[in-house]
C-alpha cells in the first residue's frame, strides 16, 4: 500500500527544487553568445539535469518504484510487473518558451499505479503556483483548494488548446477545429505548456481544453488535475486516457457544445 500523502510531499519537493534549477539555469542560456554553443542544446542539457533532478528525489523515498521520462515511451511501463509504481514526469514543458524567455513553462510530476493516476502536480516557477491533486482528494493551489469553473455558454467561455508539432499528420484537420472553436467560444488561449493550460481549466481559468500528439510524461499529472477538479476528460481516439493521442476536457456540461466544435457537427 502506497502512502499517497509521502508521495504527494515527494512529488511537491521534486517540483520545487526542479523549477529552481530552471530559473537559476536560464542564465546559462543568456551565455550562449559568448559560449558560442547552440541554444537548444543547453535546453536539452538543463531539461536532462532536470529529469535527473527529479528522479533522484523521489526515487530517493520510493527506490522500488519506476520512472518514465521525456527519454521513454509510457508503454514501456506496461512491462513493468503488475501493479508497478511508476513516477511519469517532464521536467520541462513548454521549451520554446524557456529558450526563448516566455515566461510560461512548468514542472509535471505524476505517479501513476496500474494505469491510473494517483498523484499529479504541476509547478510553474514564473509565478511560484504549485498545482497538487491526489485521487479522491480534490485540487489545491498552493494549499487552497480550487475547482473548474460553473458551466456557462461557450460564446461566453475561454477555451486553451496547445498546436501539434510541425508537420504532425493532423495539423489540417486541428487547423480546422481550431478555427470553429474560435468561431463558437469567446475565445481561446495557446502559451505553449499544456501541463499549465490542464492547470488552468483545474483552477477554473479555461473552460474548455483540447490537443493531439500528446505524450503521456506532459499529460499525466495535467488529467488527474482536470478530473479532480471536476472536469469531463475524455479520449477522443478511443484508447486509453495515457495512452491517448487525442484529449479533449471541459467543465461539467460543457461537453455537447465542446465536441460539436470539434467535430464540426
């Protein structure tokens, strides 16, 4: 029986001192001019340290446990033995923005047993919001206890969305999604870190999430939020939710006009 109370403490801490060495990076990308190295190969080196950050603390209070991270593929921890604990973390999401400055990035941290989601939090450094759930036990922002928003007309709603990579199969086909759901919500956010936009329809910001080419080391800790916030979360291929490459999440009743949009019905 794992205490999910250490974890969650575990989790908190791996996210905390992850999201400092980030910011106390970001000068070495301000270096790079006079290093003469490539910028995104310091990212990569600051988003491994990271990974490497995070595994040493929580693997430190739970050695038997997995881990899953950017390097992996979260199939790879359906061959664990069943049952297996494992922590599904990226360490960095929203790169772009932390390369270029953009300051909206986070930490996501997840333990996930037998395929459900046990712990999820997500840190963003920028403005110091730590976002933690454990299963059944609702949502807090650092400390406070939040939940979506109240179902209201989508005309009058935000929807956050995060664009496939270039080049993704789907890039048509999302393009035109995203151009109803401009059409039929108020309007619509995209800040590069899909783990924050999940946070953010958890915290009642958003009313309305979609995406495609996921990876379940982003997403994990971001489904737990949004379920335990009392979003409807939903795979829309058909797979399971960590497996899924296609998520759509919306707050309670909002569900018929999301998917319309969608869908293009």
């Amino acid at each position: 029986m794992i205490d999910l109370g250490k974890a969650s403490r575990a989790a908190e801490q791996a996210a905390y001192a992850a999201g400092t060495h980030l910011q106390a990076s970001r000068s070495r990308l301000a270096a790079v001019m006079v290093t003469q190295k490539d910028p995104d190969e310091v990212a990569a080196e600051i988003d491994r340290e990271t990974q490497a950050l995070i595994r040493e603390v929580v693997l430190k209070h739970f050695p038997d446990h997995g881990f899953i991270g950017e390097a992996y593929r979260f199939e790879d921890a359906l061959n664990l033995p069943e049952g297996h604990p494992v922590w599904v973390v990226d360490p960095l999401d929203g790169t772009v923005n932390y390369l270029r400055g953009y300051p909206h990035y986070g930490v996501s941290i997840a333990l996930v047993v037998e395929g459900e989601v046990q712990v999820g939090v997500v840190y963003d450094p920028n403005r110091n919001e730590f976002f933690g759930a454990i299963r059944g036990h609702g949502v807090v922002l650092n400390g406070e206890r939040i939940e979506c928003a109240w179902p209201r007309p989508a005309i009058e709603g935000l929807a956050a969305t995060v664009f496939p990579q270039p080049g993704h199969p789907r890039m048509a086909s999302y393009l035109a999604e995203f151009g109803r759901v401009v059409r039929g919500f108020g309007g619509v956010r995209r800040s590069g870190s899909m783990a924050l936009e999940m946070a953010y329809l958890a915290a009642g910001r958003v009313d309305a999430f979609w995406a495609h080419d996921l990876g379940a080391w982003r997403a994990a800790a971001g489904l737990l939020l949004m379920r335990e916030a009392g979003a409807h979360v939903e795979s829309r291929d058909g797979r399971p939710l960590l497996l899924s490459a296609s998520l759509a999440a919306c707050v309670p009743g909002g569900r018929e006009a999301l998917m319309r949009l969608l869908n293009g019905h």
